[in-house]
C-alpha cells in the first residue's frame, strides 16, 4: 500500500455521526474529559505502519502499557488536532510540521478514568529518530498494520483484580488492549484491514 492509497481510504470514509453509544458515567468521574491522540502511520516497503508509546512502568496511570501519543486538552479553546499535536511533540518529538493530519477516527470512551479520546491519524515519514520524554516514555514501538491485523484475539486481561475478555493485538511481546485497541480496530476497518 503506498501513502497515496493510505490517504484515499482514510478520506473515503466521513466522520461518523455519532461517537461511542453513551455509557454510564464511572464511579467518581462526574463528567467526561476530552483528550486526544495522535496516530502516527507512515509506509516502508509499501506496508503500512503505526508508531505507538509504551508508557513508563513508574507512572501512576496506566503503567507499562502501549498507547498512542495524546493527553489531555490544555485548555477549553484548544483544538483537539492541536491537541494530539503538542502531545506526539512533547512525548516523542515529532514535529507538528513533520504530520501531515489526513483523518479523525471515532471517539472513544474509557471505561473507569472518564476519559473521551479524539483520535487523529497523521501521514509521517519513515526512518525518524524519536526524542522521548524522560517522565512519559518508556519506548517507541513500530508496528506494521499486517503484523497487528494477524495478532489479534479476544483475549483475557487482569486489571486491578478483575479479568475480562476483551479485544487484543500481540505481536511478539506488546500487547494493545483498551482504548487503544478500539482506536486500532476502527482505523484498520477504515483501511479495509480489519481482522476476518
């Protein structure tokens, strides 16, 4: 697949009019708070590929666990793309004039921290060195969309005591679950990709 066609599908599909159906509000989040993400793809050798985080195991949130660069909106008047901008350039030093923005995903909601996230996908080049966040970031992670699409399986997963089935991507030893793994599922429907 090369990057024009990576654009054309992304542009093929309209925003989807409604995000995540509503779902009750956690237990001690009294209102939702928007956060959005970058999802960094770039081709090399015509395949597809997805740049993701993997989160420091000293964080009090989320410890150890594979995400795409994104946080939380700075302030009200700030865009969202902006957003998941400043935070791809904070985390892992990818310049905003190094992305070429090319389609927003659905949103998606967490379940136990409040949080709706916006994603953004955005076309890079190839062959970057990453600059990490010494207080964020553990590791970058480069995977290819083929390598993802045949790792999937609804898998358990054992969080804070409790273990569920739930939608999973493993190649070699990283495993994409949560949000992130919604995000992931959406793009690679948008791409036609999506596991059979």
């Amino acid at each position: 697949m090369t990057r024009d066609e990576l654009r054309r599908r992304l542009a093929a599909h309209e925003p989807h009019e409604s995000p995540d159906p509503p779902r009750p509000t956690p237990p001690g989040a009294e209102q939702e708070t928007e956060a959005a993400v970058l999802v960094p793809l770039y081709v090399h050798d015509q395949e597809p590929h997805a740049v993701f985080t993997k989160r420091r195991e000293d964080l009090r949130r989320h410890p150890g666990e594979i995400s795409f660069p994104g946080g939380r909106r700075d302030h009200d008047g700030e865009p969202l793309h902006d957003t998941a901008l400043r935070e791809a350039e904070e985390e892992i030093g990818l310049t905003p004039a190094d992305v070429e923005l090319v389609a927003t995903l659905q949103p998606v909601r967490t379940f136990a921290t409040g949080y709706v996230i916006f994603p953004h996908v955005g076309l890079i080049e190839p062959g970057r060195e990453w600059v990490l966040s010494p207080h964020e970031v553990a590791q970058v992670i480069e995977l290819s969309l083929a390598a993802l699409t045949a790792g999937y399986a609804l898998r358990p997963v054992t969080r804070r005591g409790f273990t569920f089935d739930t939608d999973t991507y493993l190649v070699g030893d990283h495993l994409i679950w949560g949000a992130t793994a919604r995000i992931l599922g959406d793009l690679l429907e948008r791409l036609e990709l999506a596991p059979a």
